[in-house]
C-alpha cells in the first residue's frame, strides 16, 4: 500500500458514526480526517468549543464530510451524556468512540 491511500479503502466506514475525543487537534485530528475520507461522520470533542468549530470547518472543507462539534470535558458524566444526546439528534447513532 502507497502510503498516499491510507489504510481505509474508500467508503469503508460510510454510514457509520464515529465520536473522537480530542479530536481537535494532534492525533484525534488525525484520526477524524482518515475516518471522514473514509465515509465516516464525526463528532469531534473536547473542552475548547472555538478549536473544535475551526477543526470541524477546516476538515468538512478539505474532505467533503460532516463533522459535529461539542465541548465536553469526559471528566463530566452528565457532560458525557449531554454529548451522547447531541450525538444521537444530530446522527441518529454512535457506531465507535475513539476515547
């Protein structure tokens, strides 16, 4: 495999949902492109709202996918939850969570 094709083929992850803790920034940005370039839709998470916004445009514009940002400190359960909620209401589902 060259390693401008990734490890996912295309549309491996389509329909899925995927929640990324601290995909904002380092390797849960990472991981959130790979898996939107793969189908994925993705809700990214942390405690910094305005990094998560910023993260979710620059990816929904460079990948075409759907990012779903909230703050959420998993410290927090009902914050957890609140994020669940969002989740669910917004995708319907949560198929991985990247923790």
């Amino acid at each position: 495999m060259d390693e401008s094709t990734g490890m996912l083929r295309d549309g491996a992850l389509k329909d899925q949902v995927v929640v990324v803790t601290g995909g904002g920034t380092g390797l849960g940005r990472s991981m959130t492109e790979a898996f939107l370039r793969a189908g994925a839709k993705v809700c990214i998470t942390s405690r910094k709202l305005d990094v998560l916004e910023g993260t979710a445009k620059e990816l929904e514009r460079s990948t075409g996918g759907t990012v779903l940002p909230v703050a959420c400190d998993v410290r927090d359960s009902k914050a957890v939850d609140a994020l669940l909620a969002d989740v669910i209401a917004r995708f319907g589902k949560v198929d991985v969570l990247v923790n």
